[in-house]
C-alpha cells in the first residue's frame, strides 16, 4: 500500500503533468512562452521534481536562445496548415538557429537515456521534446519515432498524440494525422490546439469544410481569447465565398491580437497580416503565395506609393511592343545577309571573373548567329547566345522571323532559340500573324521537334535536315528561295544519340539558293559552312556560291602547317579556310565564328587572305561581325552595306559600298565598322 508521501509525490506528478499539458496547449505551433516556462519551473522546483527540472531547463534555454535568431513565418497560401518555420530551417540565415536546435536534440536524447532509469512520464517528455526538435529540424520520420516511443511510455498523454499529428501533417498525410489529433482531444477534450489542428486537417477536402469550422469553433469555445481558430475560420469562409462570415472572424482575430500583450517567443498572429486579409476580403483576392506574411502587407500597403504598380505596367507596356514592332523585311529591308554574331562558343558563356585581366575589349563578348531576308521572307540562322539582342540591335524585330534553321546542337548556335519562341508566341497572342517554319538537323530534331510542335508557334512539323540532293522550300512562293543540305564534319555532344561512333552528319552546311519572282531575274546563292573541319570533298559542295559564310574557329597550332595533322579538328582552322577559298572561289568569303584568342589578330588574318587571293583577285575576302550587312540585291552587283548609325534606311535611302571599296575599320570593341564614302572616319586611310 502506497505511503501518503508517495500518494502527494504522485498528485505532485499528475498536478505538473496537468501544468504541463496544459502548458503546450497554449503553445500554439512553434513554441512555448518562456515567461509560462519559468513560472513551471519555479512549480517543479518547489515540488523537488528534478525530472520536470531538467526538462524544463532545456526548454528554457532552447527559447531564449531562438528568440534572438528567428523570425516566425505564416504561409499565406494556406495559413490554416500547421506548418512550423520548417522551410526556413536550411537557409543560411538560420544558421544561429540550427546550432540552437542541435544543442537542445542532444540534451533531449541525454534527458531520455537517463529517465529510462527513474519514470515512464520522464521518458515520455524527453521524447516530445526531442521529437518537436526533430520536426522543428525538417526530420519529421525520426520525429514520429520519438513521439510514438513516447506514446508507449505513456499513452495517456494527449500532446504527445497532437505532436504526432503535427508531424503527419508535414509530411503531407492528413488522414493519419486527424487520427492523431482525434485521439488527442479523446484524451483531453479541453485540448484546444488539438480541436485547431483537426479543423486544419479537414481542410485538405474541400467536402469536409463544415467539419473544419465546427472544429475551430471547438477551439474558440475552448480558448475564447485565442485569435488562431478565429483567423482560420476566417480563412475558410473566404474560401467558400462567405465574406461577410469571414470579414466578422477576421475582425475578431484582430481584435484578441491586439489586445493581447504575449512574450517575443510567443507565435501570435501578425496584426498585418490580419490587416491584409481583411484588405482581401473585402476585394476577393488572395495574398501571393509563400510571401512572409509582413512583407506582403508592406508591399501591399506601398504598392501605390511607390509606384511599383506603374514600373509593371511599364515593363509590361515595353513586352508589348517589342513583340508588336511593325514588319521591316519586305519594306525598307530586304535582299540582305545580316551578320549578327561577334565570337564563337565558349566565350560568349565565360564569366568575367575568369577572363584575364590584362585582356582588351569589351568586358561582354556577344555570339549571335545570323538573318537572311529574301523576297519579303526573313530566315534565321543558328540563334545562339545574344541572338535576340543582336536581331533588335540591328533594328529588326520577331516580326521579322518566318523561317528558323539550325545547323547543329551546339550551344553558340541554339542558345536563343527559346527566347525566339517566346517572343513570336508572345506575338501570336498579341493577334498578330503566327507560325515559323523550323529545320533543323538531326541532332536539334531530337532534343527540339517535339518541344515545338507542344507550343503551336511551329508551322507544321520541323523538317529535318539531312545532307542530299533534296532541296527545301523557305519561302510560301515556289521556288524563290530553296535550302540544300550539304555535308559538315563537326562531332555533336549528341553523336552516339544519333548514330554512334564519330557522326559525322549530324551538323549540316547549307546553300541557298535565291531566286527572283519574275522569270529571268537573277539569281543569288549563299553557302554556310557551318562548324566543320576540312575534308578535300567540302569545296565541291560551294563551288556556285556567290557569297560563302565560312567558320574559321581559330589559328591551328603549326603541326597542321609544317605536315604532322593535315588540319584543324573539328573546324576549319586558317589552313582549312584557305584551301576552301582557293577551291571554292566565291565572290565575296566572310571569314566567320572567330575564338576571342583572336581578338587583336583578325586583321593581320584579313591580310593573309588578301595577300592568299592575289591570283585571284574577285575574291572579297571580309570579317564576319555584326556590323557586317551585304546587299545581295539581283539587279546589282554584291555591295556592303554602312555601318554607321546615320545610314538609316527608316530615314534615308542606306549606302551601299561595292565589295572593291570596301575598306573595313578597326573599332574599339575589336569589331570591323564598314563606312561609306560620306562616313569616313577623319585620319583614316
């Protein structure tokens, strides 16, 4: 028979239990008072409970410790969900707080080694704690274990079932974790917490909204001074389109907070944001989505102030008319080449950071890739990095864009062409006109066709490119400009995708042949090399063109030149382009895609070409950058046109120079200018 000292000690026990439980009721989700912490502390101190001591001590200096490095946070998506300051738990700024947290889950795991020594109630409390460090931490299955090895050491205990459901929930499994908190207020029907988190839960079925409010108004009734279940009554009026039920709950929620007067460690409700759903109330929008629920009711209150409503209404107006530009080829642009790359792969990706810093130039080097207007038809080739800035630049638009084809699939040749999509399907919603005819070779077909048939902006299925005899129509009008598919040998990231071993074919050259709509008007034909090394057979496959687009790459060490490797891999190198020139003798060779580690060098590379051609002297031989145009007009001869900015065709008749007199300038961002007679530099010879 228990002695009466036992018989107090045990109503001592069950009084702090009590204390206890109703302690954590009161802790709404993501802590307890520490002014309420002290005051239990002072009761199990007088009770001589060195269990309830220790416990509470960790407790204590937990708090203090957290309430100098966390600010609470409420997902305004759905505020009602008891979710902790969980997903701020791995951000850097959280680090203070993470080392808190680590501290008390050791001195909770000490705590339950040694109360399996002396009561089960001990080891019970230790294991809530260490299961609330561990959910507070994002480790919600270990969590759940040191809850339910708890619950076997005292299964009477209702917030370790609450905590259980707690964990449940944030694992996304709000069946298991309304049992939980089921048995929670079965437990201890005064359990106010618990009557909120079963409300939270019903929530997750819209056909169970009615039981939700009948369970915060068990929890009102429980706690009347508690603004939570009032505010997520509120929450679900509004969802159910009941906005004057939900202006009254709102309006009590705000009310009780700013009446009450709680501790800093304390999770009250953010009077501002209470301010900002009454706000949304009363005009039927919801907060934004994971926005901290004070910066949303600044932002909300500034929006006008500031005018960061007019600054959107700018950004937007500017998308809009990027997208609407009136059409230019077929106007005052047309029978044109436009050059509108500068350097090849790598450099235009490279990171100022990694650049030498001796290097001259300008610190952005941009790619590109380059336009064809023909007939009133625009074609796009290769839109690799700053395409979109090169095509504007030059005073075009995606108005401008019929036909898009990439020569292969690397980076420098198809970078953009997601923002080209955009922009032309931006368009389209605009009700402006549509579609883009695609081809594309067989290594772009792969990765892209199906992407571009899913955006509707695509004219048909993308034709795939594949070198042979098979000529492509560009244009609606037959045969005004066609595309051959000629071979290249440059090796793809997608090689052993696309057949296995060295696939030569993916990347593909390209000849256009350009034709006038009258019968007997003179014809153009324009070849691009595209990314190759030499082959003796390359040569053959441009012999008729006019103009030859030829991506020289960089200048192959001398093994190539003194007979150890015949040529440059995978590019044509100086030797390649040479040979190629010699071979394929068109009127005008624009020596293309330059390595930056010839930034300096591309004019003494002009001059070796020039001095190459000299028993051949109708070949033009000129750099490939953007300020390069050439005027491909059948009823002229080939001509360049002026860079300068004061030859504008939208204002004036351009200037074209004849490829004799062209005469290129070396400018400071280590691009070629080409300037007329009219723009001719002072001092320049």
């Amino acid at each position: 028979m228990p002695s009466p000292s036992d018989s107090g000690q045990q109503k001592e026990q069950d009084l702090l239990s009590d204390h206890y439980e109703l302690l954590y009721d009161h802790a709404d989700d993501t802590g307890i008072s520490i002014i309420e912490l002290r005051c239990f502390h002072e009761a199990a101190e007088k009770a001589g409970s060195l269990e309830w001591v220790r416990l509470i001590n960790v407790w204590l200096e937990m708090w203090k410790k957290r309430t100098s490095t966390e600010e609470a946070h409420t997902d305004t998506e759905n505020p009602c969900v008891p979710k902790t300051s969980r997903q701020s738990r791995d951000e850097p700024w959280n680090v203070g707080d993470r080392l808190v947290l680590l501290e008390a889950l050791r001195r909770f795991e000490c705590l339950a080694r040694c109360d399996q020594n002396h009561t089960e109630l001990g080891l019970a409390n230790a294991c809530h704690g260490r299961g609330w460090v561990l959910n507070e931490m994002g480790r919600y299955e270990e969590a759940l274990d040191a809850f339910e090895e708890g619950i076997r050491a005292a299964p009477h205990l209702a917030y370790l079932h609450d905590s259980k459901g707690t964990s449940h929930t944030n694992c996304g499994r709000f069946n298991l974790a309304l049992s939980a908190h089921t048995e929670a207020v079965r437990l201890r029907d005064s359990f106010a917490l618990a009557w909120n988190h079963i409300g939270t839960c019903h929530l997750q079925n819209r056909e169970m909204e009615e039981k939700a409010l009948n369970a915060f108004d068990k929890a009102k009734l429980r706690r009347p001074d508690w603004p939570q279940p009032y505010f997520n009554a509120g929450w679900t009026h509004h969802k159910r389109k009941e906005y004057q039920e939900a202006r009254n709950a709102f309006q009590k929620a705000l009310d009780l907070t700013k009446r009450q007067v709680h501790d800093a460690a304390v999770d009250k409700l953010d009077p501002d944001l209470l301010e900002l759903w009454l706000d949304r109330v009363r005009t039927g929008r919801l907060p934004n989505k994971n926005m901290p629920a004070s910066l949303a009711a600044d932002l909300f209150r500034s929006l006008e102030d500031k005018g960061i409503a007019h600054r959107r209404a700018q950004h937007d107006r500017a998308i809009e008319e990027a997208v609407t530009l009136p059409r230019r080829v077929g106007t005052s642009v047309d029978n044109s080449l436009f050059v509108l790359r500068d350097w090849n792969s790598y450099t235009p990706i490279l990171p100022m950071r990694f650049r030498p810093k001796n290097e001259l130039g300008p610190s952005h080097r941009r790619g590109g890739g380059y336009f064809l207007a023909w007939q009133g038809h625009g074609v796009v080739i290769d839109p690799g990095h700053n395409f979109i800035s090169q095509l504007y630049d030059r005073g075009l638009s995606i108005a401008d864009v019929d036909t898009v084809i990439v020569t292969h699939c690397h980076l420098d040749h198809t970078q953009d062409l997601d923002a080209l999509v955009d922009l032309r399907h931006r368009r389209t919603k605009s009700g402006l006109e549509g579609t883009i005819k695609f081809f594309l070779s067989k290594g772009a077909a792969i990765k892209w066709k199906r992407y571009l048939i899913a955006t509707g902006v695509c004219d048909g299925d993308p034709r795939e490119l594949i070198p042979g005899p098979g000529l492509h129509q560009v244009t609606q009008h037959q045969n005004v400009a066609t595309v051959l598919a000629v071979s290249a040998y440059h090796t793809t990231f997608g090689a052993d995708s696309c057949g296995g071993g060295p696939f030569e074919n993916e990347t593909v050259g390209l000849v256009f042949q350009l034709n006038g709509r009258s019968p007997g008007a003179k014809s153009v034909s324009v070849g691009f090399t595209s990314d190759t090394e030499w082959k003796p057979s390359l040569a053959s496959q441009f012999e008729s063109c006019d103009v030859l687009i030829a991506h020289i790459g960089t200048a192959e060490p001398p093994p190539c030149f003194s007979g150890t490797r015949q040529y440059y891999r995978n590019h044509l190198g100086l030797k390649g382009c040479l040979r190629l020139m010699r071979n394929a003798k068109p009127s005008l060779l624009v020596l293309g895609e330059f390595g930056e580690e010839l930034l300096e060098m591309r004019g003494e590379v002009l001059r070796v070409f020039h001095e190459a051609r000299r028993k051949n002297t109708t070949i033009a031989v000129l750099a490939g950058d953007s300020n390069l145009a050439v005027s491909l007009d059948a009823a002229r001869d080939l001509s360049v046109f002026c860079s300068h900015p004061d030859c504008n065709p939208d204002q004036r008749p351009i200037t074209r120079i004849p490829l004799k007199e062209v005469r290129p300038v070396f400018g400071e961002d280590r691009l070629f200018r080409y300037y007329c007679a009219q723009h001719w530099p002072l001092g320049e010879s």
